[in-house]
C-alpha cells in the first residue's frame, strides 16, 4: 500500500500526526488515545498497513 493511501484513510477515521521522526511518523487516535508509529517508506507492506488501521480505528 502507498503511504500516501494509509495516511488518507487513518486521518479519515479522525487521527492526528503528534510527530514527525526520521524513519517513522507518530499517529494519534484522540478519541481512543491509541498511538501507532507509520513507517516514512514509500511502500508500506499489507500486513503492517491493517494492523495500523485496525489499532488505530
């Protein structure tokens, strides 16, 4: 999955960027508080792509 894509569809279910780092960026679910590190690849594997959405949704 493209970064762009996950980065699309987490922010659509209301998660907020809490920080940019070198090889990842922190994402924040503030209804539910969870926090879910996305990698800064251009590619993000399938696998690793739904349990971010799953963790943060």
């Amino acid at each position: 999955m493209k970064r762009k894509e996950l980065i699309k569809k987490i922010t659509s279910v209301g998660c907020v960027l809490v920080r940019h780092g070198s090889r990842h960026d922190l994402y924040r679910n503030p209804k539910t508080g969870k926090k879910q590190p996305v990698p800064r690849h251009d590619e993000i594997d399938e696998k690793l792509a739904k349990h971010i959405i799953k963790e943060l949704a």
